[in-house]
C-alpha cells in the first residue's frame, strides 16, 4: 500500500453519517485494501460542534463551517449527508464548484439503502433494454402492510408499531402518502429509462388509512397487497416510446417475488432485455446498510470506477431521448374494487351496468356479510375487474360512486397479474 | 460518438456465444452509447466455419483457428464462451500472453447467469465483511425441486420434465450431483471472503434420488428443501478466521426468502456487516440471461471499470490471507432424519439413545403410516434435531444405521434456522 490517502469530508453527521464515520474509523485495513489507498476522514461538518455524539469523533475533525471543507485541499471526495434540499443542494453545488477536474457524483445510497439497484442499473444490466420496474421503496409502508397482514392489525395500530421502532418518523406523512416512493422512482427512472421526470410528476397513493378488510379481501381473492413504485416502457406506442410511472398500493399474487418481501425490507423487479427477470433485496434504509452503500460509492471513486460510471451515465441520459410520459388514463390493468352498498335487490346489476358502459367486465366477485364496518344495512361488496384502461376505470367508477344505493367513496387498487 | 471501436474477438459460438454475437449486432447504438464507443465484432472463432448458425454471422467473421484472434491488434477484448476445461484453459492464456498491457479477466457470467453477484460482491459490498453466503446457484435441481414439490413428480418424472425444456443435459451428473453448484461456489468464496479453494475441496451432496416422501415430511414440519451452496465465517474461531463451504439439499422454512425462489431461477443470500441481508435473485443459465451479463463485462471493459475492478479484486485476495478452511464436522445446526424402521416397541428408544450419545437431542418426531415406500412392517420416521455438532450426527447416523431394527441408509439434510 503505497498509495496516497484519499481524504474524506462529511457533511452531516446524523444517523448515516454517524454510521459512516464509523466505518471509516474502525474498519480503515479493510476498506484501505479494497480501495487500493488509505481512506482518511478529514473533516465533519456539523451544525453544532459542542453536540456530543453516537460515534466517538476527534473534536479537530468537527467544523460548522462548509468552507473548511472547500478550501482543504486534502479531501478528494465529499459526502453529503444532510438531508432537506435547499441547503443540501446549494452545499453540493459549492463542493462540485471547489473542484475543476475529475468531478462525478455517485448517489447508490439515494435509493433503497443497502441494495445495489443504482450499480445493477447502470453498469451490471447495461446491455438492457429495460422493460419495467416494480419496487418496494418505501420500508416504513411495508413494515405497515406486512403487520397490518400478519398481526390483523388497523392501519393506525401498525403505523404506531413502525414509530416506536424507528422505522417512521413522528410525522410519517412523506413515508405513508408515496411521496417518499415517488421520490425514489423518479431517480431510478431516469438511471433506467434515461427520462427525466420531476417526483411531482409521478401520480401516487400512498397507504394512509388503509382499511384492515381491503388486507383480507385481497388475501381471499390470492392477493397481498404492497405498495409498489413502477414503471413499464411501452415500446410499440404510436408516438414512440412511451413510459408509465406511478406509485400506489398494488394487488400482488401471493407467490409473487415481490409479495414475499415482509417488513421493512424494500426489493425491486427489474425485467430487461435480454436478461429477463432480476430482483435485488435488502435493507431499504437504517444506519448501517445505507452507511454501506454511501462506503462502497466512497471505495469506487477512490478506485476510479465511480468517475467513469458517471460519465456513462450522462452518455446515458441523452439516449432516453424520445421517451415520453405515458398518461395514467391510457394504461391497462385489472383492478380491485370494493364498493359500499345497501342491501338490497338490484345494486350488483346497476354496479355491473356502470362498468359494462367504460367496457369493463367483472372477472369475480365477493359479497360478504357485513365486517366490523356494518351500518345499517351497507355491506361491502368486491368486485375484480379484467383488463381495462385506466381511464375508463376511473369513468365507471364516478359512475358508481353517484348511485344513490352506494356509499362512496369507492376503493379501489391496480392488480399485477 | 467520436471514439474508436472496440473490437471483439468471440472465442465460441454455441448458445451464448450465439446470444452475445446477436446483441452485438442487433442493438449496436444501444451498446454503443452505454459503452462511449462502438462495439465491434471482429471474429468469430469455431470449430466447423461451414456449419449453419442461428445467428446470422457474415463469412468473413468466421475463423477456426485461434491465431487469427491472437494475431488480430484490432482486438481489444477476446470473449471465451467454449465450455470445457483444457482447451479453454489454454486458449485464455494464450490470449492473455498476446497482450502486455491492461490485461484484466471479467467473469460475471460464471455464477448465476444474469445475476449481477460478481458484481455485487466485488464492488457494492466492498465495505462489508461478508458473513454468510447462501446460493441457489443451480437452476436444473431447484427445477426439479420444485416441479417435486408443487407436482408431486417423483425425481426421475421431474428430471425427465427438466430435460424435456432444454434445463438438463441429457447427461445431468454435473447439475443433480451438487458438482457444479460446487464450482460456483468455488468461485463466490473466493471473491466474498479472499479464499482461494477447490471446487474438489468443497463437500458437496446433489439431488439425486431424492425421495418424494422427503419432500413431503419436510413441507409437513413447515420447511422446503432446496439445494443450497453455502459459505459462512467464523470470526471467533481459535485458530483465526475459519471459512465453511458446502453444497448439500438443505431444508429452509417455506417464509425463507430462498424457499420462494421456484422453477430455473437462482438467487443467492448474502449477509455482509454493515449491509444485513441481500438477496439477487435472476435466471442462472440460458443463453440470453448470461449473454446481458457477457455483454455488460465488455461495457466495463470499454469505459475501463473492470479492469479497475479486476485490480482491486487482486488486491481483495491478499485480505484473505488468514482464513482456513473449516472441517464440516465442526459446524453445528440442526437435522432433519428419516430412517426407516421395523414397526415394533422399543425402536424409537434406541434410536435416541444412538443420538443422545452423541449429545443430540431431539427437537421433533413424526411417525406415519407407510406410504408408498411401505414394505413388510417397515415405516418411516422422521427426526429434527436441535442443533449438533455435524461430526457427532454423523457418528450418530453410523450408529442408528447398524441397528437391527433399521434398514439403511438413512436419510439426512442440514436446516436452516
């Protein structure tokens, strides 16, 4: 090892900071052989540097000034690990702007934590064409889903549950509305697809308020239900290639590779061509397996790779030219509808009657005894669609929400076949 | 798109030789933009030039005679896709001593096709330690596993089955005795933990023969059987770090992420510090599954990725220096046993006492009636064991196997808790 140390800045130093730092510091032998050259932590910027701290930090490393960062000519690659956007971004800025040469950005951590979907995207799949993308990006909704499936319990029952273990925050709305998915699925649709497309762009549902009997219906019906982030690329579309995103709870089969993800752990279906199915599984966030990602992003810009992957990556951008925004409304797929009725003669034909006019038809049905949400005489009815547009979907079921033997609003949820 | 070709020498032409050469020339801009240059296939060498292909590959490619590889400087990357031992051995040392520098070796499609492991474990786990690592790394026995357990197929009906859609070779000893899963795993241990071993040196039991019974018994006790090539670190062993490696029909419990991995498909499980679990999961074999992962090594090999990666793995190698290999009769887990006895008093106590003398205790016991292996008065019973020594379930299996009352030899798998 004659190399010189690569000198490391951290801006940020919360829970994966924390986690880097501790990397960084107790494992320097190991990852100084896989990097080729020592890896040195030269600085941390924190807000506060008197704040005492998870890991044990020599207090000259610590600074509350972004500038000691800039200006020290020792640190060949900073990390930023801050959090929000405004200053963040204004900070990275700053940081690509203190350097001329060799600049690259790698961001693996960015999505799914400790799984490599970033590297799978962009280098090991990149003879693909990829087809579609299926994720579990968010670990908080599916630690909620999967205790809501297993233990019977009320969405708020499961959300309190994540909150005392850490997986949520005291205000989960980010997590539990699929922003935080959509977030997630705009990064990788423009590694995968080359399309760059805002999160504000993306439609999304989240799990918020999800109701226990909608849990047991699907699984009746051979159905778990997940909150996915996906997107599929038409390519036989009349004006060229066109891709669909959207995040929303899903129906899955229960044998799908997806529907066996439990808990807080996030995974992605990748189908490409020529590869075909792929799914990468792990630990979607956490101090430490994101700390691994962040480490391992770390080791391949000390290695070089990094740089040339970035480098790839633009070339890659430009390719995806050509590729628009498919319209929800133009999408097929079956779905999951679970409508309140009265009790009473004639409300299944009339219901029947607003699909059959958007062309929809009815492929099963359920209609329990009233549940826990008994009133009166409204029972839940659940119908599964065949294939149908999106659109027309949405149509009937105005439709169907206006009749006056319905007590709207409606449920309803796309079902992956 | 200003940059020089790379040029391709394709060294074979059978199934995934024919998968590469078709993606070289069906989808040149795709390869292009991703690799920052155009890739350009140069030569083709076979055995037979006359002989008719299923990809459409001009004459003049065509070569049977390696020097025109060898010889050719407008070569930059020479893909070996031959098969076999000896010859391709030479070849590839032939290759390699034709070229002084930048020479590099990728191989992401030696382990499990389409799955980016290679990958994985060289680049984006680089700052773990990896702990454990367990493999489905044959798609033709979990094939077969499968078709046995969701057809009730006996194992020659299965095997038939696999060979019938192209998944067995019409010799299937490799694949069913566990000596294949055993050179992929030969080579996974080498990259996750540094150990250079043989595949000779590697213990390994396939699926042949396996009964049907036992996969019955298993579901029964709430486990699935798949065959497993294993790895996992002991970081406190006495002697320093102790590696174990084996391939053995392993019982999982039907939740386990590997027990849902059905049909062709491979997956493997990895456990790294700091990362937790991961799991990659793809098809194993097939000729355009392992053709995207030839293709991606030869777009690392133009942005020049593998052979920083190919350094670093050098590098990886001497970090492993200090890791023995661990006897298997020293790692401790659970059993499942089933043994064949007479139906008379008494014979359950003597098998327990064979075991008990080994300190084995017995978890659970299932007697059944004879099924279809029924013959006089002899019936099956199945054992778990709570955890043992592997060395002392064997001296207990001699034990139970020389009873008279017991018609050998039993039969045993490893669970997996």
């Amino acid at each position: 090892m004659t190399k010189e140390p690569l000198g490391i800045g951290l801006i940020g130093c919360g829970t994966v900071g924390s986690g880097v730092a501790r990397l960084l510091l107790e494992q320097p032998g190991r990852l100084a052989s896989r990097a080729g050259r020592p890896l040195s932590l030269r600085r941390v910027l924190v807000r506060d540097v008197s704040k005492s701290r998870a890991v044990d930090l020599s207090r000259d490393l610590l600074t509350s000034d972004l500038r000691a960062v800039l200006d020290d000519p020792s640190i060949g690659v900073a990390v930023e690990l801050v959090g929000g956007v405004d200053w963040a971004r204004r900070a990275v800025l700053d940081l690509l702007a203190a350097r001329k040469h060799d600049r690259a950005v790698a961001f693996e951590a960015a999505v799914a934590g400790g799984i490599p979907i970033v590297a799978a995207l962009s280098q090991s799949l990149s003879a693909n064409q990829i087809i579609s993308l299926q994720g579990i990006l968010n670990g908080t909704c599916n630690f909620i889903l999967t205790a809501m499936s297993d233990q019977g319990w009320g969405y708020s029952e499961a959300l309190v549950e994540a909150q005392k273990r850490g997986y949520a925050e005291s205000d989960p709305t980010l997590d539990v509305d699929g922003t935080d998915a959509a977030h997630k699925l705009a990064i990788l649709a423009q590694i995968a697809f080359g399309v760059g497309v805002s999160a504000d762009a993306i439609e999304h549902r989240g799990i918020a308020g999800l109701h226990q009997n909608d849990i047991r219906y699907a699984r009746e019906l051979g159905y778990t239900i997940r909150l996915l982030a996906e997107a599929w690329l038409d390519t036989q579309a009349q004006n060229g290639k066109q891709l669909a995103l959207h995040v929303s709870p899903v129906l899955l089969r229960h044998l799908a590779p997806l529907a066996q993800v439990r808990g807080a752990y996030n995974a992605i279906h990748v189908i490409g061509d020529p590869v075909g199915d792929t799914l990468y599984y792990g630990l979607g966030a956490g101090q430490m397996p994101t700390a691994s990602a962040v480490v391992a992003d770390i080791i391949d810009l000390a290695v070089g790779r990094a740089q040339q992957t970035f480098r790839t990556l633009r070339l890659w951008c430009s390719n995806g030219a050509g590729v628009g925004l498919r319209p929800s409304s133009t999408v097929r797929c079956r779905f999951y509808l679970r409508v309140l009725v009265r009790d009473r003669p004639g409300v299944l034909g009339l219901i029947a009657r607003e699909l059959a006019r958007q062309e929809i038809s009815i492929s099963s049905v359920i209609q329990h005894e009233a549940l826990d949400e008994h009133e009166g005489d409204i029972v839940p009815l659940v119908i599964m669609t065949h294939t149908a547009l999106t659109g027309n979907f949405r149509a009937a079921l105005a439709g169907i929400d206006s009749l006056g033997c319905v007590n709207p609003p409606s449920v309803y949820f796309p079902v992956a076949d």
